[in-house]
C-alpha cells in the first residue's frame, strides 16, 4: 500500500478516501477483509469501516454453515 496506510497513523480527507478506494478494488476483486487488514497492516474493523464508507456490498461470511 502507499502513503497513509501505516499503522497508528490518523487517515483522514484525500488519504483516507484514496485507501478507502483501493481497498474496495480490492475486496470487490474477491479479497477478504482480513487478506486486507494484513496487508495495509490495519485492523480488521478499520478496514471493514473503509470500506463501508467507500459504499462496497460487503459479503456475509464464509465457511459452512451450522444447523441445530
């Protein structure tokens, strides 16, 4: 990731929609949130609010599902 993206750092204005923008490329491409959160170094919540912020359909979790 380029400028912004370190860890502790306060995104906000340009910054933060510039990464905001990237990350949902990225996750609408087919990556996880948590491929993204590793990647940017960010946590998963932070990541998750980006991108809700950045309008993208966040899919529902993956695995099997249980039934009782």
């Amino acid at each position: 990731m380029t400028n912004g993206a370190k860890k502790g750092i306060r995104l906000s204005g340009e910054d933060r929609a510039e990464l905001a923008a990237q990350l949902k490329r990225r996750y609408d491409a087919g990556e996880s949130i948590r491929v993204l959160a590793d990647a940017t170094g960010r946590s998963y919540g932070f990541v998750h609010r980006l991108l809700s912020e950045a309008g993208a359909e966040l899919r529902g979790r993956g695995g099997a599902t249980r039934r009782a």
